[in-house]
C-alpha cells in the first residue's frame, strides 16, 4: 500500500517564523513538514506521510476569517489529501479556533477526513468539539511529546476508516453524539454500583454527564445611566392576556416580541404568564414581578434612567434548550442593538 | 527554549565540534529543565524552534548539578547561586538531567 497524504496546519509560532509580532503572517503552503510536523510525521511511520504544511499567523486567520479560511481551503485542495490535522494547539486560544474552524471547513466543505488537537480549556475546543474530532493534549507546548502519539492514533484511525471508538477510548472531546450499545448488566445495578462506590469515596464514572455550559462576561458598566435606552427581556414567560404566540408553557419553540408603549404598569387584566413549572397565581396577579415595568417606569420619570425601550422579548425558560435561548437572544440581540438600546435586563421567574 | 536562544546554540553547535560544547541550563523547575536539555540533545521537543529535528547532541548540565558547582568557584558560586540552589527542588532537577543524558 502506497502511504496516504496528509497535509498538515499549524500557526506562525511553530513555523518558526515568530511569535505575537509575526502573527499577522498570511497563509502559506510548504512542501513537506514543517515544525511539529516532523514529530507528528515520524510517528505516521509508514501509514503516512505529511506532504504540505499550511502556515497561517494567528491574528491574521482570527482576524479575516472568511478569506483566511478560503485560502487555507485552496491550498489544502490542491494537494488532494487523504487526511487533514490541524496543530496541536494546546492552550493558545487563537490557534485552537483557527485549528478548529480549518479542521471543520476541510471535513465539511472538501469532505476530507480531519483531526485536531488542544487542551480542553482552548475557546477553539468549546467552539469546535461538536463539529470534529478535538483530541486532548496538555496545556503547553511541553506536553508535545504525549500529543503526539495521541493526535496520530486518532488519525491513522480516520484514514484507515477504522471505527472510531468512544471519547475515552481514542482521547477525544465529547461531541454530543449517542450512541446505543449492549451494556452487560442492566441499569438498576450499574446505578447501585456507582452509588456504593460513591459512598465508599471510590471513583467512578458517570453514565449520565452534565453539560458543560459557557461562561458569559458580563459587558462594562454603563456610564451614564440616567442617558441610557434600557431594554427588558424575559425567560420568565409574561406576554399579553391570551399569549398571542400560543409560547409553550416548557421548551418554548420560540420568543414574543410585545410592544409596552403606553404601559405604566402591567396588570392582570393586560399581561399574565405562559410558563409552566411554578405556581403562576402572583405573577398572574401583578406580572410587574417578573417583568418590573412599573418600576422602570418610575426610575424613567425620575431621571435615573434614560428611558424604558418600546418593545420587550419573553420567551419561556422552562425546560427551554440553552441551545434555543441562544439563538433567540442572538435573534433579538440585533433588533436591540438596532433599536438603540444601551443596556438590557433579564429576568427570569 | 526559546527561538532565539535555540538560533544561538544552533550556531555556536556549527561552530565548534560537539564535544567541545558544554551547555549551561538555569531553569527554575525540573520540567523545564528537561525540556531545555532535549532541546540540545535530541532536538526542540515542541517542534517550534530551529532546533526542531535538529539533534546536536550535545552535553548539559543544570547550574545547580554537582558536576557544574564543584568545577566553579565556591565563594562565586554561593554568591550567584546558592539562593536559587536553596529554594529549587535539586533532587528533581538532577534527575530530569540524567534523564536527559540518558
């Protein structure tokens, strides 16, 4: 068998060209290895070979994302190869979103098998896991020796189309996919099993792990509060009397979008609540407790804050998809900014 | 090891013949250390350097190793060492050296 091509990426640091100063280095193609593509290379062993490195400086690619992407793309075609690996990146935040956004622009859009790898706390590895395989590495370049070994495991794997086996298996980031399978024994005792090794402060693993969410900053303080335009959004379900968008009382499908001009207060008789889960008798009764329109209304008059926006978001919290609630948000996120408005507040129930 | 400190040794490894050459490491942690003597033995071990694939195989020695602080003088020795000697884990570090001396 004739060895399989491989074209490698990696950033302008460990292309020796340089460090912060060089990156802004614009995609280039070499032949043959470059940097940790000897390593990487050596233990391909006969399977594979490395026979084009793209080069690309970190700034440069999170900066010009799309033409980055699309040059990148076009040098990789052109060498027509049978696997892709991107890094590894191990902590460096701009080289793990270019080493994933490449790794899944060469998997999606030329269909060519792709790997990546970077340390698990990498902002490329929360953005990219879902979409490709992410193998874990240590969090500096120190770790490379371990890296290694791992990355090309995995990647002699996907050339051979050998069945990928689980994260834990093949040292990869979880990617949110299920898969069924025989366990030996039946859920009752797996469950009773960890719950005695639980208590006796034994490890174990869990069947059922929690996802992991992101962490938003928040934005700086507004500096003047008494000029700002300020915003109301809801998961707390108030909409008019009626809910006119028929949202769900749990995993809302969608966000309502309610116009309070003219509203100094919200009463029982013009508002109620949509959400499910929790007694609805006093938000019901005054929903000004879940969205605090007379409030604002006062704090409006008396100065202490520009003015309340015209149109306030709700949707429904309950059992709702931080998935969808992100969705919603980067939806009417734009409405908001458009509309002027300088700061928002969210309330929930 | 940096970039440019891999530049220098490369350069001075083309200079004069290996067995000429002695490096002196300084790093504060066994780690390091390690990383800094495969660097000039058996090449940048992160790939990112002109020493990557580069095996110059030359000897090192950590400043804090006995075969560097008996050579020296003492009295100089305990004036720019012997604080770093006291409060860096020796025992570790030597260990990481042989390792990398093999």
């Amino acid at each position: 068998m004739s060895k399989k091509k491989v074209v490698h990426y990696i950033n302008q640091f460990f292309a020796g060209i340089g460090g912060e100063e060089k990156a802004d280095h614009k995609p280039e193609v070499r032949e043959g290895v470059v940097g940790p593509g000897i390593g990487l290379n050596a233990a391909l062993g006969d399977n594979a070979e490395i026979i084009a490195t793209v080069i690309c400086g970190d700034t440069y690619f999170n900066e010009h994302l799309e033409e980055a992407e699309a040059a990148v793309l076009e040098m990789v075609e052109k060498y027509n190869p049978d696997l892709f690996i991107a890094g590894p990146a191990f902590n460096a935040g701009r080289y793990g979103v270019a080493a994933g956004a490449v790794t899944k622009a060469v998997s999606e859009k030329l269909g060519i098998p792709a790997v990546t790898a970077m340390y698990v706390e990498n902002p490329g590895a929360d953005m990219y896991k879902s979409d490709v395989y992410i193998v874990k590495t240590g969090n500096s370049a120190a770790t490379m020796g371990q890296a290694i070994p791992a990355l090309t495991s995995l990647a002699l794997k996907l050339l051979k189309g050998e069945e990928i086996g689980t994260p834990d298996e093949d040292n990869y980031m979880e990617r949110g996919i299920r898969v069924n399978y025989f366990a030996e024994e039946r859920g009752s005792k797996r469950a009773v099993d960890m719950l005695i090794k639980k208590l006796k402060g034994e490890e174990f693993v869990t069947e059922y792990p929690m996802p992991a969410f992101d962490r938003v900053f928040p934005n700086p303080a507004v500096k003047d509060i008494t000029k700002a335009k300020i915003g109301l959004v809801t998961s707390g379900g108030i909409v008019p009397k009626g809910n006119p968008d028929k949202i769900e009382s749990s995993s809302a499908s969608k966000y309502g979008r309610y116009d309070i001009s003219g509203f100094d207060v919200l009463t029982s008789e013009t508002h109620e609540t949509a959400h499910g889960g929790y007694d609805p008798v006093y938000a019901n009764a005054d929903p000004n407790r879940v969205l605090p329109v007379d409030v604002l209304r006062d704090l409006e008059k008396e100065g202490k804050i520009g003015s309340l926006h015209n149109i306030y978001y709700a949707t429904v919290g309950n059992g709702t998809a931080v998935a969808s609630a992100k969705k919603y948000a980067e939806a009417f996120a734009k409405e908001l900014v458009a509309d002027g408005v300088d700061a928002v507040i969210t309330t929930s129930t | 090891m940096d970039l440019e400190n891999q530049q220098r040794v490369k350069d001075i490894a083309e200079k004069y013949p290996a067995e000429d050459i002695v490096v002196i490491l300084g790093g504060a942690e066994a780690q390091s250390a390690k990383l800094m003597g495969d660097t000039v033995t058996t090449g940048d071990p992160t790939f990112a350097g002109p020493l990557a694939g580069v095996q110059l195989g030359l000897t090192a020695y950590h400043a804090v190793e006995p075969q560097f602080k008996d050579a020296v003088d003492e009295d100089v020795y305990d004036d720019q060492i012997g604080m770093m000697e006291m409060v860096l884990d020796v025992d570790e570090i030597i260990a990481a050296m042989n390792e990398v001396r093999g």
